[in-house]
C-alpha cells in the first residue's frame, strides 16, 4: 500500500485494500470503512500474525503515524521500550490460546508524549472455529492512570499519617466490630492485627473497664453520636495506662453509617497529675478544717475578696456570701477595727507582708481570737494581691491564758510564800539580840538611875548592848548571805535577743491587758557578760509593772515601747509606758523593798531588779515620761576585751 501524506487520501486507499479483508462478507466495506472512521474510538485489526490490517482514522491520528509504520508496530517507537515485553508477551500468549485478553501499555502519541493506553484484542473465528483475524480497541487511560497514581500516593501518605501520629487510631464496621489498627495501637497493645481485629482488641482492656466500656460502645453504636470514654489498656509489658476512647460515625449521603473511627490518647500521666491533686486538695482541705485555717486572696485594686469555706464556717457567714470589708468589719471586735484601716493602709503603700491577732464578736457574743498572715504578690497584669490564712487561735488563747493565770498565781504564792518565811526567820533571828537589847538598855537605865549610879554595870550592860545590836547585824548579813546565795552564771548576751525571749513569753498576757508592745530593738549589739534567767526576770517586771501602770487608763492607747540601744560604755534597754506615772510619795526609795502603791503589791520587784542589775555591775533607774507614764532604764557595761583579736 502506497504511503499517503494527506490523511483524507490514506483513509481512501487504506479503506480500498481493506474492503476485501476486512469485511469481505457482502457488507459495503467503504460504507463500513466510513462508519469505522467516523466513531469516536480507537480502532484497528490485525491478522493472525499479528500483522495490521487497518486502523480506523481516529487511531491514525491519535498516535500522529501513517499506516504503513504502525504496520510494522513491533519495530518502530510506537509502543514504550518498557512495556514491548508485555506486548509481546501478551500476544504470544493469546496466539496459542486464542483467547482474548486486555493489557495495559504505554504508547506514543502524536505529540512525542507516551499515553497509557488499555488495548483490548479480541479475537475473531469463522463457522469452523479459526481464527481469523484480531480486532483491537484502544482506549487512553492516562487521566485514569494519574488519578490512579495519585490516590495511591494520597492513600500512602494517608497511612503513613495515621501510623506515626502519636495516638492509637482505629476503624470498625458499621456494627462496632473492628477492621483495623494503626501500627501504635499494635505496637502499644503487642497485639497482631489478626489478633486485635473484630473484638479480639478488647483482650487488652484492664477487666474492670470491659463491661462499663462494652455497655457505652453499644449505646454509642445505637444511638450513633460522638462518644467520649475513659479505660485502662494494658501496654505489651503488661503495665497499664489510662486512655481516652473518642469514636466518630462516617455517615453515607443516606446518613447510614458505614464505618466508626477513633483514637484512644493516653492520659495516664494527667490521669495521675490530677489523682494526686485532688488527694493533696482534700489533705490539704482536711488539714485546714483540723488547724481552724482559712485561706483568702484579695486583690487590692478591685477590693476583691476571695475565702475559702473555713473562713465562711469561723465569720460564720453563708457560703457564697459577697465578702466586703464592711461585712469583715461587722464581726471585728471594735477595739480590732483600726486593723481593717491598717491592712488598707499598708496595701496601698504596697507595703509587704500583713500579720495581726484580732478578734470577732460572734453574734451570740462568743469572742474568737484569729491570727491573720497575708503574703502581697504582683499577679501576671502586675496587679498587687494578697494571698493569706486566718486561723482561729482561740482555743490555743485561752489556753495561754489559763497557763499565765497560774504562773502568776504560782508566783503570787512562792512570793508570798518566801516573803513569810523571810519574815518568820528574821523575826526569829532577829529577835532574840532585840530582846537582848531591850533588856540590856532597861537595865543600864536603871544602873545609871540608882543612886549612886551603878556606873561600871551600865558600862558593862552597854557594851552588852552593843555585842547584841552586833549579833543583830550579823544575822541580817548573814540572811543577806543566805538569799544572795545563788551565783551569777554569765554569758555572752545580745540584750535586744533577751528582749525578744521576754516579749514572746509575756505576750498574751499583755494582749490579754489590751497592750500594745511596740518594739525597737537595735540589731548587731555588742555582747554583754549577764546572767539570762536574771536579766529576764528584771525585763519581765519592768514589763509587768509597765502594763500594771496602764489598769486604768481608758482615754488613751495602751501602749508599751521598749527600746535597745549602745552609746559605747553600756548597753541599755527602756521600758516606757504611757500608764499613770511615778508616784512623787517615793522619791528615790521606788527601788527600795516593800514599797508598793498596789493593792495586791509586795514591793519586791524593783529592789531585787536592781539588788540583780548592780550585781552585774550595771545600773537601774525610773524617770517621769514629757507625756503620760514613766520610763524604766537599766544598762549593763561591755566588758572589756583582755586579748587583742
Ligand atoms: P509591786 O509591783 O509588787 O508593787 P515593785 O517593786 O515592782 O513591786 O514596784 C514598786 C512600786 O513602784 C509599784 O507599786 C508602783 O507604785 C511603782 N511602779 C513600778 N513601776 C511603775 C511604773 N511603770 N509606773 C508607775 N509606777 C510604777
């Protein structure tokens, strides 16, 4: 057949040598040629041999080649060198079978691009059964190819997606029965995916979690929502986690569902986090209940107020209740109120910590006692805000105060009790030379009345009188002796240390008296060589005597300031009261036994104060205040350095 290069002219001729063989059966063969022509396929036939017969113009021009080189097929570039193997492979096969068959190659096309193309051969027998001819159909299936391919790579990267996210994923049948695991889910369980698939998964379940988690997937299942639940699930070394199951239906464009899928995270970590707070919380609540604590947070520029439920159950207020500082106020004791003004006070100031005892009047008037810390903190906005605890002290006060009245009872006693046997043994001691005075001087009297008068006797008596006045003497030193018996232990003592020892054993007591103490006590002062418990005692009935002098005092605060200083010789220590003052009948006797303005005083206090401070080589002294009150000093001398540091 002559190569034609108009494809209308091939068309003729091809169409001419074909008539015969391809539709020599009494059909118009140019008629059928123009049909073959006309259809949007690509066809074409060939013989036995696999040698072509035709091809149909739509094919011609598809592949961009004239007939005479697709005739030769095998040997020219039409089919992809990869894919002539197949071809050839394929053609072998049917030519010893007969049979039809399909394959996939690829194949030139007129613009020089290889097209994936299916090519279905099927072959054509006459009425004995030979064969006869091939005939072929050609469809480009490139588009399909790439769609192919390209849904394969998406569904890669999809399974690789769902096999490295951190979290067990899986799917199950409409019927709840599962179909697949992620490679985590596996991993994690050690199960196979035979193994795990339909409900052999739920091996792995903790056995207390199975029956609750089989009820909610069958409720799930049957109401078909978002289902949400939390199981334990044994890890391959048998340890086990807590997860939270989440399923979700796919629904069909009827809203059947046609798969569930999920994912189990592990929360085991917040699951413990959250276990371990919730048991400090309820210690930590416990606790606060036994202690009488209640907790608060209050932010100063707003003026709110937060409490916990102890410190609604000690205000005894309502849970819930609005807390203002005027519903605060109402429960504070009035002399307690100006703290209510100081804690603003300082707030303001952006001062730092906050702590007061103060007391409540309880509507039935039940006085509590309340011991209130507070820490101030700048939140994430920089906003000032305390955080604070209020414990009701008032057991521990009372108690406090019980102990106090007995020491003081206990005191009152052993004073009384070693003043009467002071008494007893120097009216005993004393007494007998007193005797003896009395008598010698009535005798030498009478001696020096007689006439003559008995001059030598009353020399003698006299003299008598003297060795008695003498032995008198002696015994009052002696006594002296006796109670002065007890040696100073001294040590190397910071007064302002002492000081702070005094005022936290007295304290409730002068709390008790509605004192305030305030404290100015010098740091890093030099040592002083004294004896503690002597140097407490003295500071103790300063103290004492102080809040005493401040009974009566109501036009004022009662207040008590007790100072440390060092002017270089002497540390000292001032005890200043704003109470009624010294008394003008003493004079410079104040420090002198058995002078007392008190009814129920027994005078001691000041003179064994300063018989103490002069045994140390110190000195004592009382002076009226400019204002209301007095001011008791003592002050003890540094020793003196012996060696050179
Ligand atoms: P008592 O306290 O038993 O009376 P003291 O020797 O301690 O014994 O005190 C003697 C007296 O000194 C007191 O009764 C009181 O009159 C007076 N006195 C002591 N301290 C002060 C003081 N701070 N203010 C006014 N008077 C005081």
């Amino acid at each position: 057949m002559a190569e034609l290069t108009d494809r209308r002219s091939k068309r003729l001729g091809s169409a001419q040598a074909d008539r015969a063989l391809a539709f020599g059966n009494g059909v118009d063969g140019g008629y059928l040629r123009e049909l073959l022509d006309s259809i949007p396929a690509l066809v074409a036939s060939l013989n036995p041999k696999w040698e072509v017969e035709f091809v149909n113009q739509p094919l011609l021009d598809y592949l961009g080649k004239p007939f005479h080189v697709l005739k030769d097929w095998q040997r020219s570039d039409v089919v992809h060198p990869d894919d002539l193997s197949i071809a050839v492979h394929n053609i072998d096969l049917a030519s010893r079978t007969g049979e039809s068959f399909d394959m996939e190659v690829r194949c030139r096309r007129y613009d020089n691009t290889f097209h994936w193309f299916q090519i279905r051969a099927v072959s054509l027998h006459d009425h004995v059964g030979n064969l006869t001819r091939w005939s072929m159909h050609m469809v480009d299936i490139e588009e399909r190819k790439r769609s192919e391919e390209a849904l394969e790579s998406t569904g890669r990267d999809l399974r690789l997606a769902i096999n490295t996210m951190p979290v067990l994923a899986w799917s199950t049948k409409p019927d709840g029965e599962a179909d697949f695991f992620n490679e985590h889910f596996l991993t994690y369980t050690g199960l196979s995916p035979e193994g795990a698939a339909g409900w052999g998964w739920t091996a792995a379940l903790h056995p207390d979690d199975r029956a609750p988690l089989a009820t909610y997937w069958q409720t799930l299942l049957a109401e078909g929502g978002t289902g949400e639940f939390e199981a334990r699930m044994r890890r391959s070394d048998g340890e086990y986690r807590y997860f939270l199951f989440r399923a979700d239906p796919l629904r069909n464009n009827d809203g059947k569902i046609v798969k569930w899928y999920g994912t189990n995270t592990d929360i085991n970590d917040r699951k413990n986090a959250e276990e371990q707070l919730r048991r400090s919380e309820a210690f930590l609540t416990e606790a606060q209940r036994l202690a009488r604590i209640g907790r608060f947070t209050w932010r100063v520029a707003t003026a709110e107020i937060w409490w916990s439920n102890e410190m609604y159950a000690m205000f005894e207020f309502e849970f819930g209740r609005t807390i203002t500082f005027d519903l605060i106020a109402s429960r504070l004791h009035p002399d307690d109120l100006r703290y209510v003004a100081d804690m603003n006070q300082r707030a303001n100031a952006a001062m730092s910590d906050l702590e007061y005892e103060h007391r409540l009047v309880m509507p039935n008037g039940e006085v509590k006692y309340m011991h209130l810390i507070a820490h101030s903190r700048r939140d994430s906005d920089g906003t000032l805000e305390y955080i604070g605890a209020v414990q009701d002290v008032t057991q521990r006060r009372r108690a406090e105060e019980a102990l106090a009245k007995a020491r003081q009872e206990l005191a009152n006693v052993t004073k009384a009790t070693s003043l009467g046997v002071l008494t007893a043994s120097i009216a005993h001691e004393v007494n007998q030379p007193l005797a003896g005075i009395i008598t010698n001087a009535s005798t030498c009297l009478r001696m020096l009345d007689g006439n003559p008068p008995n001059v030598d006797g009353a020399r003698e008596t006299a003299r008598r009188t003297i060795r008695d006045g003498n032995r008198a003497a002696d015994v009052i030193a002696r006594l002296r002796s006796l109670f002065g018996q007890r040696k100073i232990i001294a040590e190397p003592l910071d007064l302002s240390e002492v000081a702070r020892e005094v005022i936290f054993m007295s304290v409730g007591e002068l709390q008790g008296k509605f004192v305030r103490l305030d404290e100015e006590l010098a740091a890093d002062l030099p040592l002083v060589q004294a004896d503690r418990i002597q140097i407490q005692q003295v500071i103790l009935n300063l103290l004492r005597n102080a809040a005493d002098a401040m009974d009566r005092v109501t036009d004022r605060v009662k207040v008590i300031q007790i100072t440390t200083a060092f002017d270089g010789g002497h540390v000292s220590l001032a005890v200043r009261d704003a109470g009624v003052g010294l008394d003008p009948i003493f004079g410079e006797t104040i420090f002198e036994a058995f002078n007392t303005t008190k009814p129920n005083g027994m005078g001691i206090g000041l003179s064994v104060s300063r018989s103490i401070v002069t045994a140390h080589q110190g000195r004592i002294w009382a002076e009226q205040n400019d204002g209301p009150g007095a001011t008791f000093t003592l002050a003890l001398p540094i020793p003196l350095r012996t060696e050179a540091y």
